[in-house]
C-alpha cells in the first residue's frame, strides 16, 4: 500500500533544499539539504557493495 504522507525533498544547487510531507507541510532552507544529504548518505551505505 503507498504512503499517504511521503517525504519529497529537492536539491536547489546552492546548499539549500526544498521540501514537504503530506498536504500542507512545507519547507525549505540549509536544514533541509542536510536532511536530504543524511537520507542519501544513509541509503548510498546501505545499498553499495562491499561497506
């Protein structure tokens, strides 16, 4: 079953990102890249060969 709530964060290029979750929460600024930055992080060890 899909999430009714998913996170959805986008690089903007400059250190800074944009984001939201569910319908009426948005957010954007520095915090957020590094939120997205941890997420991808976290993932790319997860899931590369040989870590």
């Amino acid at each position: 079953m899909p999430q009714r709530d998913h996170l959805v964060l986008i690089a903007t290029g400059d250190g800074r990102a944009i984001g939201g979750r569910g319908r009426l929460i948005a957010f954007e600024g520095r915090l957020a890249w590094r939120l997205k930055d941890w997420l991808d992080q976290s993932f790319m060890r997860r899931f590369s060969p040989g870590t």
